[in-house]
C-alpha cells in the first residue's frame, strides 16, 4: 500500500511538464520559505503587544499640531 519508485517518478514527470524545468527551484525555493513561516508561525508565542512606544505617541501629537495649526492658518487667510 505505500509508495512506489514508479508512481513518484510519474508524479515527478508531471510535475516538471507543468511547471517546466526552469521554474522548479523557485517553487522549491517558495515552498520552503512557507512552510518555515508556518512553523515560525506555530511555535512563537500567541501574545500580541498593543502598547505603544513613547516616542512614537510623541511624534504623532507633534504631527497633529503641526497639522492643526496649518488648518488655522488656511482658515485665517
């Protein structure tokens, strides 16, 4: 009931005449870099950090008043 030689050697050739010779190491290459994120993906913790950096809130209310008081000037002219 397992695998045979022949029946991975037809697989293989159907393979190749589908994809062509030439673009079989990229989807290897594609392959591989996905099933790594999967696993990446399984084995890293479930946590998500919703905090904010400091300097970051800093800089967008710096962004806000800077853009706010464009819109004044705009009204006042």
């Amino acid at each position: 009931m397992g695998v045979s030689v022949w029946q991975i050697l037809i697989i293989v050739l159907v393979v190749v005449l589908l994809f062509g010779a030439r673009r079989l190491p990229e989807l290897g290459k594609s392959l591989g870099e996905a099933i790594n994120g999967f696993k990446k993906g399984i084995s890293t913790d479930d946590s998500i950090d919703v905090t904010e950096d400091k300097e970051k809130i800093e800089k967008g209310e710096e962004e806000a008043a800077q853009a706010s008081a464009k819109e004044n000037s705009k009204e006042k002219a």
